[in-house]
C-alpha cells in the first residue's frame, strides 16, 4: 500500500491529476491510513495506467469509465460491448477528419489565390472571399 505521492510518482502524473481521477470517479483509493490519507496498490497503478493509456488513445472520461466498468465486471460484458465504445469513437474521429479536410480546402483555395504582397489590403482577394461568402450564408 502507498499514498497518493507514490502512485503518482509511479505513474508519472501529478497528485493533482489522481485527485481529478478520483473525484471524476475513475479510481478510488483501497483504504485510508491511520492519519486518514489515501492508500493505493498495484492494482490502482495498472488502473491508472488504463486510464492514460485510453486518453492517449483519445477516448474521453466518460468512455473511459464505461471501460473500467466493464473491466471490473468483464464476465457479464461481451467484447463486441467493448468494441462499440471504440468503433463510435472510429466514428466521430473520421466525421472530423472529414470536416478538417473540408475546412483545410476551402481555405487553402483562398489563400492560394491571394497574391500576398505588401500592398493594403482593401483589394485582398482574401477578404473579398470571405465577404462573399458570408453575404451567400
């Protein structure tokens, strides 16, 4: 058993970011010292790690709690439960590549047609395309 100090040291985040884990009700400590600070085990370190290595990944708090929930109870909960967590994400994740890429088009297409010189920019091809845009909307 060990304090808070030394699962974070271990984990190499700070006391603050399990303190958030916690409040956020990802982890929770195994016990309490007798002067009444939290106490954590091996296993809270590999739940940690889960934790870190899902948001490496990119899934959000709330996802990664319905995975540690999963995990805990994993007999009653299928594989194909699991992978319907990460395929939404898939799904998000591609909607906004799409969008990025829609995005990076349309202003690469501006930018590419304005000439770029030094001289004032009431005649800026750029500027010209967002007002026409904007009177379209």
């Amino acid at each position: 058993m060990f304090q808070i100090g030394e699962l974070a040291k271990r984990c190499k985040v700070t006391s603050d970011t399990l303190r958030f884990y916690e409040k956020n009700q990802l982890i929770a400590p195994v016990g309490r010292s007798e002067s009444g600070y939290r106490l954590y085990n091996e296993e809270s370190q590999r739940q940690v790690r889960f934790i870190l290595k899902a948001k490496e990944v990119g899934l959000s708090l709330d996802e990664i709690k319905e995975l540690l929930g999963i995990k805990l109870e994993a007999t009653e909960h299928s594989c194909s439960e699991v992978k319907a967590i990460t395929s939404s994400k898939l799904e998000l994740i591609d909607d906004k590549i799409a969008e990025l890429t829609r995005i990076r088009a349309a202003l690469k297409k501006i930018n590419d047609a304005c000439c770029g010189h030094d001289h004032d920019a009431s005649h800026c091809s750029i500027l010209a395309a967002l007002e026409v845009a904007d009177e379209k909307s």
